[in-house]
C-alpha cells in the first residue's frame, strides 16, 4: 500500500496530467502570441508548425486518456506520459514559442519521473468495454478539437463561426463532400482544416485497435503454467473446486516457493481466487500474501470465493474480512439410505421409474463423439427451458473437451433414449464425488433427476467414494445466528424475499430430501471499501461477462413487464401530444389554402390501376411482414408452423401499424397468441425484442443506402444541424456493418447499458435484414403509386422522403404516424408534387395502407377468439 505522501503525489500528477491534456488541446487550436509567431516562421515552414498543433493535440487525447491508468498506477500509462509530454514540450516550442505551456509539461514530467517507483501495475487485460469508452472519448475529442479551431481561428476563414456554427462545420467536414462550404483564406485555414482529418483518423484507428483487441489477444495462461497448476492440484486438491481450478477460463499465481497455485480470474479491478491456495497447508500463508502482492502490483482487489472454514483464521491474521455466503451440501454416503421414513419419497421416485423401464448407464472417459453430441442435445434443450447461458469460474459448463475426461452417468427411458445426464469430478486427495453438470430434457419426467441423484450416490459408494457433494445453496445459513455480522444480516433479508425471483430457499428444501451434511463457505476480500469492486468482478467471473443472463430469465421477465409499464408514463405521452398538435396546426394551415372539393377532385384522379396495384402492393408487403415472426421463431429455437406465425404478423402489424404504440399493442397480440401455443413470457419477450431490433435495421439499412447514394434535402423548419440527409446515411450504414460484423465475429450477446443486443449467425442476420428492407421498399411503393408522376421524382428520390417522414412518426408515437407523417412529406416533396394532390394521395393511402389491414387484423382476432371459445365450449360440455 502507498504512504500518504505517495498518495498525494499520484493525486496530483493524475489532476495535473488532465490538466495539461486540456492545455494541449486548447492550446493547438488558439493562435499564439503575435510577436513570438513572427520569431517562429522565420525558423520553421507553416506545414512544420502545423504539424506541431496536430502533434500538439494529439499529446493531448492521449494525455487525456493516460489520467485515469496513471492514477491506478499503470507501468505503460507511466511510459506513455513521459515519451508524449517530451513531444508535447517540442510541439510547444515548434508551433509558437509557448514557453508557459513546455514550462507546465515540464513540471509534470519532473514530478512523474520523481514518482516512478510507484508505477508497478501491468496493463488491464483487453476489453470491449474498455474500447468502447476509447471510441467515444475519440470521437468527443475529434468534435471539440474542430469546433473550438474554428471558432477560434475563424479570421482564415471566408465566413465567421459562432460556437454551434463551429460544431456545425466540424461535422460538415466528415458528412459532406464540400467540406460544408468551407473557404480558406490562408495556408494556415487550409491546414488547420485538414489536421482534423488527421487529428480524427488517428484518434478513432486507436480506438478501433482498442475495441477489436480483446478478439486478438485473450490474454489466457500459456499451456506450460497450466500443466505445472495441474501437478499442483492433482497432489494436493482437496476440494469440490479442484478440478474447476484447471478450467480455461483460469489464470495462475504460484507462491515464491513454486508449491502453491491460486487459480483466479481478473475482471475489472478484482482478481477473484477460485477456493483456498491448492498446495502444502506449511506454504498457505506465503501464498496468501505473494498473492495480495501480485494483486497490488497489477492494482487489482484480491478476493478468495468459497473458502473453507478451517482457513479462515490464515485470511483474518493477514488482515482480510470474511463474510459467509452460503453452504455445501454433503452427503455422507455410508449413511445414505432409502430405507424408512426418511427415504420414501425418494425410494417412490426410484420404484417408479425403474417399474417405466428407465436406467441409468454410467460411462467413464474418454467419451465418443456420438455420446457427446446427445448429450448437447439435451444441454441445449436445459438451458433453452431456463432461458440463461452456460455458468462459469466456480462451476463447469458444456465443453466438450472438459466432459470428455468425466465420467458421465445418463438416464435412458425405456426406448434407450438419453433424456438426462449428470457428470462427476474429482477432488484428488479427499474421497468425494461432486456433481457439476445436470441437465434434462423439458418434457422429462417429473422425479427423473431425483432417480438419476439416487442412483449415483448408489454408484458412488460401490466405487469406495465416502461422501457425495451437491454443491452449494448460495445465501443459506446466512445471517441466522444472533451474532451474525450486519452484512450477513442483510444477506439473510435478500435470503427471505428474492426467493420468488431465485428460489434459493426451494434449492436448499430440495437437496435437503437427500439428509446431507451443511458445511459454511466464505468470501474473503480485503476491506469493505473494495467489496463493491470485488463482487461485481466476481459477477462478471461467474456469468462469463453476460450480466443479462446472471439475474436469471424470471427477473428478465419481470424488468420487461416493467420496462413495458414505463412506456405508458407520461413524458413520452406529453411530447407525443405535443408532436400530434404542431402536426395538426401545419396539415390544417395547408388545408385551409384548399377547398375539401379540389381534394376529393384530386382523389377521384387517382386511376384505378393505380388504386388496384396500391392494394396489391400492401398485400404484399403483409407477406414480408409475417417473415419478422417467423425468423423470431427461429432465433429463439421454438419452431410453429408458418400459418400460425403468419397469422399473428398480419392480425399484430395491422392493428398495431393503426393504432401506435406498437411496442405494446403488437406486444399484447404476439404474448396472447404465443402463451397459448405454449410459449414461456421469457421467449415471447426475446421475439418481441427481435422483431422490434428487426424493424430498425431495416430503415438503418435501406435508409443507409438512399440518404448516402441521393442525399436529401433537409428542411430549415427542423433546425437540424445538417443540410442533408447525407450524414443519417453514413451513420446508418456503420451501424448495419457493425452489426453484420458483430454477428460474424462475436458469440455473445452485448450488452448496452440497459439494452441488450442479442446474437444471431450471420445468416439470420441477412435474412433479417433482407426481410425488413423489403418490408420498407414496399411500403413506400403504395404511396408512390398513388402520387402522379413527375419527373423530378422518381421513386429512389421519394423513399428518401418516405423514410424521414416515418421516421419522425415513429419516433412521435403519434398512432399511426397521423399528422406527423403527413407534415414531413408535404415539407419534402411539395413542390414538385401540388399539396393538393399530396393530399389527397396521403388520404387514400391511409385508406390503403392502414385501414383496411386494420379491419383484416380485427376481423381474424374476432374470428379467433370465436373458435376458441366455441372450443372450450366443446371440451366443458360432458360426453
């Protein structure tokens, strides 16, 4: 730990290296004192001094960056700082003669060259998150560093900058092809604008190698620590954890003495130790603190995850707080009985399904490919009917080089079909048995896994094994006793009332059928302070970094019955209304420069051709709609026949398309039509989440690709802080290449904040893609048709104004776009189109478009419900 002056002078190099990372930036885009400018140009060409303000700023982001490692104590960040603060002085003195600002970077190079015994810690390990924060700071950067140039440098330009017009420009810069107009009117105008360029492809390739890194380096303990670890553990492991300790997700810390390995896993600032130190119980305590060393030097938090009683008094002596946070169930097998009372309802479970024909075939490794692949069949199965993903760091999970060196026990029904499976592990130098993996097929049985449990502790015992180990109940025995710390207290309190959304308590009632022995397991972490920073690190351990599945699907479900509630609270309701108003005062300032006559003149011009292709058009654009459900089915792996996805699409999108809100209008149709074909909430909310995912990739892709190739016009009456739609483009485009990209290269869900992206291959995310593009194509198509042909419209032209005007109704939750919608397009594309006969195409196309797949929609839901009823009509009546 460092003393108090050490602390004081990180403190302050960390405040003043931001500081001078401001500086720089300021000082790269602000003109230097007249008289020394003049010394300046007389020793050194204007593409040098440029250079220097690029160089200059560049030190600056990067400064920037380095702050927050310098103070976690980073080595490189302490490398790093020195090697751009000299560049920063040169730059300084190159650019203008800034004597004040060399003399500041100066200052800190002096001070963190004094403090360099204090930079020890490696560097993190790579992550998405960690070049997530780097892609935003770049592009922050790139925007300040362009507006506050212009707006300070606005003498070498033909027009001035305010400070919005300035952010203005600097976007222009990067979404149009004339730099937004600008004019130069020196050589030093001209080069400040194209070291934007530089400044901002520099900045955002490194945050691009930041955020690609994580795939390129894992950062995984090479294969000679892990055969020593193994060694290791099979001489001296002792517990249910000692195998678990040799699993890939592991790194490896071995004492000073080489005798002792600590299996951990770093995640953010928290490097959780999976169990006690595996080695001599005389080298135990030197591993603790050679641990708590290693840890201090790479500035992490260490902590030991389910600890061992009798090891405790090692942790507290070496100043660690322990907390207690749940029990191991152990069965002791030479007790283990299904005579009597005790045993009857396992003894009825046994009896059942031995009486079915079922068995139980034990399989000891190496197991066959053919084996492995019915066992993932059913895996998949278990974990599909859970709604989660594969658990890590203390537990195994479905790997099939990790299971095929277990010995596997499968329950086979009558027929021989595998319908469950649990796997056994070893703990080396004690003589137990531990369960890790059991998993069963949805439709299996009731009483099936208490029939494969018996079975196995049966087998076990035959095989000399003294006792069999459950695994833990997190949170039981927790905070029970009197002099229980506080905190265990409070866990005790989560204990009582999250078990309807974990079940802890059906956990602990359930493997209490088989009388075992409740041993206590701990947490050891340093100090209160950092048990923030640990548990989440440990959470991240445990989930494999997907948070979203950890809190378990029923949580899920409630946060989205939740999240659902909150979209009817009130701002969205006011800001819609306030959309609905302004839209209805522009459509009724057009309406009144025209008499309802010309109007319906206007429609009764409209061909019947026309008229009958616009209907034709809609019904088919219906038909791509029912794809959106139909791939949903697939990605959550639930197949239905077609006609029943079919007729959930057109009765959802035909109301919900009319009446707004469809996040929950389509949402109510799709959870009644789905839960009564057998659906769970959790499936229904993942295909909810899909199609509305699907919508929006759609108008990213097909908008992308018309607001890039024919940019439209914007109109002033939005303020936006573009001319074109030329910008909207090329961001839709980057966000539907990164999501293809995604797809290829990423396995997992990513999470964002609150949302949560989920994975798809990358042939569903074409089809989704190629669906919702069509879906969007066509719907424009019905109103062009109904429009008159003009030559200075074609269709690639009007989907651009299409697209904005639906854009600005979905976003107003208005029902049906109703106003809004109209209001856009009349700004859009009136001229050339006379507002007149706009109008009244709008008119028809509401007709077309939204009330009459209203009416199919209403009319099959009614025609629905009535068969049901009649059905259960039918099944009531007594025979």
């Amino acid at each position: 730990m460092l003393n108090q002056r050490s602390q004081i002078g990180l403190w302050s190099a960390t405040a003043l290296t931001a500081l001078v990372g401001l500086v720089n930036l300021w000082s790269a885009v602000t003109p230097g004192l007249p008289h020394r400018i003049t010394w300046v140009r007389e020793l050194f060409p204007v593409e040098l001094r440029i250079g220097a303000h690029v160089f200059a700023a560049l030190s600056g982001f990067f400064l920037l960056l380095l702050a927050a490692n310098l103070l976690r104590r980073k080595r490189a960040a302490w490398g790093l700082a020195v090697g751009l603060l000299v560049v920063s002085m040169v730059s300084h003195l190159v650019k203008g003669l800034d004597i004040e600002e060399t003399l500041l970077s100066l200052v800190l190079l002096g001070q963190l060259l004094w403090l360099r015994p204090i930079f020890t810690a490696q560097s993190d390990r790579p992550s998405i998150l960690q070049g997530l924060r780097v892609l935003a700071g770049a592009l922050l950067f790139t925007l300040a560093y362009g507006t506050l140039g212009f707006w300070a440098l606005d003498r070498h330009y033909a027009t001035p900058f305010s400070l919005p017009e300035a952010m203005g420009q600097t976007l222009a810069m990067f979404f149009t092809a004339d730099n937004g107009g600008l004019v130069p009117t020196t050589r030093f105008g001209q080069h400040f604008a194209d070291s934007i360029y530089i400044v901002g492809g520099v900045t955002l390739l490194y945050a691009a190698w930041m955020l690609f890194r994580p795939v390129i380096f894992r950062g995984e303990a090479s294969e000679a620590e892990r055969q020593r670890a193994k060694a290791i553990v099979e001489q001296h492991g002792r517990s249910s954890l000692a195998r678990f300790a040799l699993l890939e997700d592991k790194s490896y810390y071995f004492s000073p003495s080489g005798q002792t390995v600590i299996a951990y896993v770093a995640k953010g600032q928290g490097a959780i130790a999976l169990g006690d130190p595996i080695g001599p119980d005389t080298d135990r305590q030197a591993a603790i603190v050679g641990f708590r060393v290693f840890c201090d030097r790479n500035d992490w938090h260490p902590a030991f995850y389910q600890t061992l009683p009798e090891a405790l008094a090692n942790y507290q002596a070496l100043g660690f707080h322990t907390l207690k946070i749940g029990e191991e169930a152990i069965v002791d097998l030479h007790q283990f009985t299904l005579e009597g009372k005790p045993g009857r309802n396992l003894r009825t479970a046994t009896n059942k399904f031995t009486k079915q024909g079922y068995r139980v075939q034990y399989y000891a490794p190496p197991l066959s490919d053919e084996l492995l692949a019915e066992l993932r069949a059913i895996s998949d199965d278990w974990l599909e009917a859970m709604e989660g993903a594969e658990k890590k760091f203390s537990l195994g999970w479905f790997d099939p080089d990790y299971l095929r060196d277990c010995e596997i026990a499968v329950v086979e029904d009558a027929q021989g079909i595998p319908v469950a499976f649990a796997n056994l592990v070893p703990e080396y130098q004690l003589n137990e048995a531990t369960l890790d993996l059991m998993r069963h097929r949805r439709e299996v049985e009731h009483g099936a896994m208490d029939f494969l449990f018996v079975s196995l502790m049966q087998h076990c015992r035959a095989q000399g094994y003294d006792s069999f180990n459950l695994g833990l109940v997190a949170l039981s025995g927790v905070g029970e006793m009197p002099e229980a710390p506080r905190l265990e207290k409070g866990m005790h309190y989560l204990y009582d009332h999250l078990n309807s959304i974990y079940n802890f308590q059906g956990l602990r009632a359930y493997k209490d059928k088989f009388h075992p022995d409740w041993q206590p397991r701990y947490f050891v972490y340093p100090r209160l302070a950092d048990l923030p920073a640990v548990v989440v690190a440990l959470v991240r351990a445990d989930s494999g970094d997907r948070l979203q599945d950890y809190f378990g699907a029923q949580f899920l479900s409630t946060a989205l019955t939740h999240g659902f509630k909150r979209l009817a609270h009130m701002v969205p309701i006011v800001f819609s209304l306030g959309l609905f108003a302004l839209s209805l005062w522009a459509i009724s300032s057009e309406l009144h420069q025209h008499q309802p006559g010309d109007i319906l003149r206007s429609i009764g011009a409209i061909p019947a051709w026309a008229l009958a292709e616009a209907i034709a058009l809609t019904a088919l654009n219906y038909a791509f709609l029912t794809g959106y459900d139909t791939l949903a089915v697939r990605f959550v792996r639930q197949p239905l026949p077609y006609a029943k996805t079919a007729l959930v699409a057109v009765i959802s999108y035909g109301i919900s398309n009319s009446v707004g809100l469809a996040l929950l209008s389509g949402s109510a149709i799709r959870y009644r039509f789905y839960t009564a074909w057998g659906l769970s909430p959790g499936k229904i909310a993942q295909m909810i989440a899909f199609c509305n995912l699907s919508f929006w990739l759609g108008l990213f892709a097909v908008g992308g690709l018309v607001f890039t190739v024919e940019p439209l016009s914007v109109p002033g009456l939005l303020h936006l802080p573009f001319q074109t739609a030329h910008p909207l483009g090329i961001l839709f485009l980057v966000i539907t290449v990164a999501y293809l990209l995604l797809s290829s290269v990423s396995r997992h869900s990513v999470k964002i904040k609150g949302w949560v992206l989920p994975h798809l291959s990358p042939k569903l995310a074409l089809s989704q893609i190629a669906i919702t593009s069509c879906d969007w194509a066509l719907a424009a198509a019905v109103l062009y048709v109904l429009l008159p042909a003009h030559p200075d419209l074609n269709y690639f032209i009007f989907f651009g104004s299409y697209l904005l005007a639906q854009i600005a109704g979905v976003i107003s939750n208005v029902p049906g776009g109703l106003g809004v919608f109209e209001t856009v397009l009349i700004l859009l594309i009136s001229p050339p189109i006379p507002s007149v006969q706009l109008l009244g195409a709008l008119l028809v196309y509401r007709l077309v478009y939204y009330f009459l797949p209203m009416l199919v929609g209403v009319g099959l839901l009614a025609l629905y419900e009535l068969r049901r009823r009649r059905h259960r009509v039918k099944v009531s009546k007594p025979s």
